[in-house]
C-alpha cells in the first residue's frame, strides 16, 4: 500500500482483475472473498461511489488489521463480513453484478474456494450479465482442473488473462453470454467510465487489449 495513495492497485493482477469494468463500468452491487491488505475494496469504495460492497472475509485477524491498512469503516453502501465466503455466497441469488475471489490463507488458495459447488454458487448470486472473477497462482499445479469447473458452471462464458510476469491467471465468467464471443477484453473505454478510472486502469490492459 502507498500510503499517500491507499486505495491505488498497486498489483498488476489486481487491475486485471478490475477489467469486469470494461463491461460493466456501473455496478451496482459487488462481492468480494478475501479482504487482504484491501486493495481491491479501497479502489472500489473510492472510485464506485455508486456501488454497494461487500466483502467476506473468514480470519478475524486480517479484519482486526482493517484500520492499518485504511479500510473503509462500515457504512451504507460498505460492509466487512466475518465468516467463510464459500458459505456466505449461498446466501444471495441474482443480486451481484461482480464477484472477486482472492481469498488466500497461510497455505494457498483454500479448497472450499475451488469446488464445483462454489462455483454454481458465485453463478448463482450473480445478476444476469454479472462477472465473477478469480485470482489464481500460475504456478498451481490444480489450475487446470479450476478453470474447468468454472468453464462448466459458467457454460464456457469465460476469458482467461495472465499478467505480463504470467505468475497470475485472471479467470472472467459471465453468466450470460456476453464472453463466449470473446477471447480477450474490450478495446476501448467504455463511455460511463470516467477518465481518471481509465488512467489508472488502461496502461496495465494495453498490452493484451485485441
């Protein structure tokens, strides 16, 4: 985190993983597995000011850290979550225009994070057209078997984008159809996203943009 810019991406894999703007520039509600350092909430809390987030997070003591790393405190359209979110997804239906997973422990990516039935369930919460989008290490030797389960929950509406390093893959599903006419993201800005989004945003997508 910088500290005179708390709510920057300061991780190339987390602005690939904000590109579901490039579809949606106006969400109205999103999910996220896994708080961390904050990063991804810090960004979309400052620069979505129109969306409602909520963020599930399973480790007390990553939460109990939220005002070091300046995460926003609860509010109206802000809430932290303890409890795991393999288990909170199944509490919402239709109502996401986003999920993010980046939930990682001491160990890895948790299992409970890769199952067919979470993945049904990410779909599931999610508006129609709505994006769940997953962070995976490149180097895990299971991703195959990943990225098929969600290709299957997600009937093949699903885009794969690794960083320049390929150290992350960055998996996009869709419920809808609107990725399985393409491989890659969207060229251009979209007209709703406003010009300091697409600065921040835009130099990391170029390079892959087709």
């Amino acid at each position: 985190m910088w500290t005179k810019d708390p709510s920057a991406l300061n991780l190339e894999y987390t602005r690939i993983m904000m590109a579901f703007l490039l579809f949606n520039p106006e969400p109205r509600r999103i999910a996220m597995v896994g708080l961390g350092g904050g990063s991804l909430a810090k960004f979309c809390y400052h620069h979505l000011p129109s969306a409602r987030i909520d963020v599930f997070e399973i480790n007390p003591h990553v939460i109990a850290l939220r005002d070091s790393f300046m995460v926003p405190r609860d509010d109206h359209r802000f809430a932290v979550l303890q409890g795991d979110g393999a288990e909170l997804v199944h509490q919402y239906q239709s109502e996401y225009d986003a999920i993010l997973v980046d939930g990682y422990d001491i160990n890895g990516l948790p299992r409970q994070l890769t199952t067919d039935t979470f993945y049904d369930a990410c779909r599931d919460a999610l508006a129609p057209e709505g994006m769940m989008v997953c962070n995976f290490h490149a180097s895990n030797a299971h991703f195959g078997t990943y990225l098929g389960r969600i290709k299957k929950s997600f009937s093949g509406s699903v885009i794969e984008v690794s960083d320049t390093s390929c150290a992350h893959s960055i998996v996009f599903a869709c419920r809808g159809e609107t990725l399985k006419r393409r491989r890659a993201l969207p060229k251009r800005k979209p007209d709703a996203m406003s010009t300091e989004m697409w600065l921040r945003l835009a130099p990391t997508y170029w390079p892959m943009l087709v």
